[in-house]
C-alpha cells in the first residue's frame, strides 16, 4: 500500500507510537496515509480509537513477524 | 518530575476498607467499558489519554481537590505521563503501577481462620483473592504442610508465601479445568514436587500426567489430618469436582458462587451440561451439612466481598438467597443458563489449549489472553 511517510515506533511503549503518530499526521496533507510501524501489542485499539476520534482512517493493519503495520489515511 | 506510584495492594486495601478514590482511566473507551477498577466508593472518569497528549487543561475542572486521584492505564506508560501533566498543573495524583496489567496480577492473600481447634496445631484456610479478575484460589494450610486449590499462573505469589509460612506444599488441584485463566497448578507442582491433581473428564485432552481427581478422593495436610475431600460435581464442566475441608468448608469451583451459580457453555456443551449443573446445585449440595461455609474459585461483583475482603458464606445463607438456587422448575433453569448468557471470556478457548499443555504461550501473550473482567457465571 502506498503511503506518504513512514513512521518507525518500534520498541515504543505507550503513549509514545500514539504521540509520534500524532506528531507526524499533522504534517500531512487530507487525504495522505501514514504508515506506522509498531511492537506495542496495545497500539492496534489505541490507534483505532484514537483515528476514529480525531477524524482519521485507519484503512489497514497487518501483523509482519511481531511488528504491527498500520495504514492511517488523514481526515 | 516524579509521580506517586499506588501499587495494586494500596488499591485493594482502599477498595476492602470502603474508602474512596476517584479513578482517572486513560484507557480507551473500550477497554473502559470492558472491564475497569471497581470499588464501591469508587469514582470514574475515562479520558483516553490519546485526548491528553496536548495538555490537560480541559479535565483539571472535572477532578476532584479533596480525594485521592489514580491515573490508570494498561500498562503505566500513559497514565504516568498524563499524571505528569496534572502535576505540572499543580494538581497532586498517584498513579497505578504497572497498570491494569498490574491490577489483573496482584492476589490479596486473605485468612479464613483456622481449621480443627482441637488439633496441637490450628491449621488455616487462605484465600486468594484476585482482586482484578475475580479469581479466588486457597492454600490450606496445616502442620507444614500445604494444599493449593485453582492456583493462577502467578506462581510465585504462593511460592513466596508458602515459604514465609514455612509450608511445604504437598498436593495442588484444579478443581477444573479452566476457560478464564491459566492455571498455575501444573507449574507449582513441578516446582515443589507436589502432586498435581485434575479431574479425569476434563482432562482427556491434556498432554502431561497428572493424578486422577475423583469423588471420594481424599487427602490428608498435616499431622492432624485435615481432611480434604473430593465431591464429583459436574455442570461447569464435565468433570467439575468440589472440595469439603475439614467438614467445615465447601469449595464449590466455578458451580456455585455467591450470587450466582456456574455457566454450562465454556466447552461448547451447555445442553449436555445444564441437567448436570442442576444435579449439583439441587441435589448433591443439598445432601451436604448446609453449615458449611462456601468457597467459590470466582467472584463477579464486588458486592460479594465481605468486610474482610475474603469472599464466603454459609450454604444455608446462599440456599436461601441466591436467585440460581431458588428456581423451582427445571424449565425455567434450563433457560436460564442457555440462554442469554453473558459474553464468553476473553480468548477462552486458548486459555483452555494453554491449560490443557498444547499451548505455551509466552508472558505477555498469557497477560493479553487474560484481559478482561471475568465471565463464568450466570445470574
């Protein structure tokens, strides 16, 4: 999937993948999708709730040899 | 900046001792609504702590000047750095170490009082309240010797206590096997040297030896012989099995609790199960002293905590009052626990894979397994 930027919070426990994403989405246009990549195990419903809550989309998962990848699309 | 850390065990004396304590929950609104710290002079209030990240002006107005406030998360990342913020607010809060997880983990040994006065030694009941999950295991102890019964996998808690009592722990049982949390009878038993007991019928599928828990097995703790005696009583499971000690206590596993009975579902057989569960509660039971004292291996609400902490009564106490014994006809209760039951727990056929040996998860994979309130009961 095509993504704007990457985002490495690998080995980044709570509430760090959530404030980095946070970070990195506001420097994206609407529309654009920023690809996280996390170990956190707790990060797929936090970022899910935190997508929905802020407007965003949260298009994609999938888990890769321990590392949680997510799609998130700016609202 | 430092914050306050409250341990599980602060939390549980506050939550025994009725005090009050509001509670900032951090997590997610799911999570919240799924299972959260209750107390019964305890207030709550949810904000992700994804909506704090930056700042908590908007909530300062919300929380209380004259209470104690517990910033809690999964794990304590979060909530340490939303409590940091309400420091540099001026406001004062602890937060819960290690978070739910934490929480979910911590056993409150609790004294029943003691077993057959009349022996040299005053033998002793212990129950193990896990206060986050509602999971209740003993050690009966006596002479030092020790017996465990539906011990969680926070092996060393009853390792470490054992030791401090001076007790050697001789027999583990799991009255059966579990669907809601991972055992860790197996585990103390290979460590100790003890025998580790299940009920056959519910361990056809488990891939290491074990001793036969039956009916009319009977063991001894101690030199005074504190009587310890195995009571088929099937519904929960198959092979569910009850404990009378000392003819004093009834350890009823997960078929009767205080206010609620079993539920017949978590292996997929509540048809089969239901005309079992109600020859336990409505004849087996009922053939016993109705002075002895019930020990459940759960509790669901906090409600059914004593002052103590400890959760127990009387059988007379509870064939009076509670609603799953007083149901007449067979109908009824047969519907009752078929029907409308409530969520399964959280990964329940893994739980019962990982007590069975054919899955060894690891710690945290053991830890996300177990999320969660628990479920094993109908009302």
């Amino acid at each position: 999937m095509k993504s704007e930027m990457v985002l490495d919070a690998k080995g980044l426990a709570c509430p760090m993948p959530i404030v980095k994403t946070k970070k990195a989405i506001a420097g994206l246009e609407s529309g654009q999708v920023l690809e996280i990549h996390a170990t956190d195990k707790g990060a797929k419903n936090d970022l899910q709730a935190w997508a929905t809550s802020g407007g965003h989309e949260l298009i994609k998962h999938e888990e890769e040899a321990n590392v949680l990848k997510f799609w998130i699309q700016k609202g | 900046m430092s914050v306050n850390a409250m341990s599980a065990k602060e939390v549980t004396r506050k939550l025994i001792n009725r005090e009050p304590l509001f509670i900032l929950d951090v997590r997610n609104a799911d999570a919240f609504q799924d299972w959260k710290i209750e107390g019964e002079n305890f207030e709550h209030l949810n904000v992700p702590y994804f909506d704090l990240i930056d700042g908590v002006d908007e909530i300062l107005g919300d929380l209380p000047t004259d209470q104690d406030i517990l910033v809690v998360c999964a794990k304590e990342g979060s909530s340490i750095f939303v409590a940091e913020m309400l420091e540099e607010a001026g406001r004062s809060v602890s937060y819960l170490a290690n978070g739910m997880k934490g929480w979910s983990e911590h056993l409150e040994p609790i004294s029943l009082g003691t077993l057959n006065e009349t022996g040299a030694d005053r033998g002793e009941v212990v129950q193990f309240v896990r206060i986050g999950k509602g999971c209740l295991s003993y050690m009966i102890i006596s002479e030092g010797e020790a017996v465990l019964v539906d011990a969680t996998r926070m092996t060393d808690t009853y390792l470490d206590y054992a030791n401090e009592r001076g007790v050697k722990i001789t027999h583990v049982f799991d009255t059966h096997l579990h669907a809601d949390h991972i055992s860790g009878g197996r585990e103390i038993a290979e460590k100790t040297g003890a025998t580790y007991w299940l009920p056959p019928k519910d361990a056809t599928e488990v891939t290491f030896d074990y001793a036969a828990l039956e009916d009319g097995v009977n063991v001894k703790v101690g030199d005074t012989q504190i009587d310890v005696h195995a009571l088929y009583s099937p519904g929960h499971t198959i092979g569910s099995t009850s404990f009378v000690v000392d003819g004093r206590y009834l350890l009823t596993g997960d078929i009767l609790f205080i206010d609620s009975i079993g539920r017949p579902d978590l292996a997929g057989l509540a048809e089969d199960w239901v005309g079992d569960l109600r020859n336990s509660l409505y004849k087996t039971y009922r053939e016993l002293s109705d002075e002895l004292i019930v020990l459940p291996a759960h509790f669901m609400i906090i409600e059914e905590l004593n002052a103590d902490g400890s959760v127990a009564e009387k059988l007379n106490v509870l064939l009076a009052n509670n609603h799953g014994l007083n149901i007449e006809d067979e109908e009824v209760f047969r519907k009752m626990v078929t029907e409308n039951l409530p969520p399964q727990p959280n990964a329940y056929q893994d739980i019962r894979e990982t007590n069975m040996g054919k899955m060894t998860p690891d710690l945290e994979t053991q830890r996300e397994m177990e999320v969660g309130p628990n479920r094993c009961a109908v009302r």
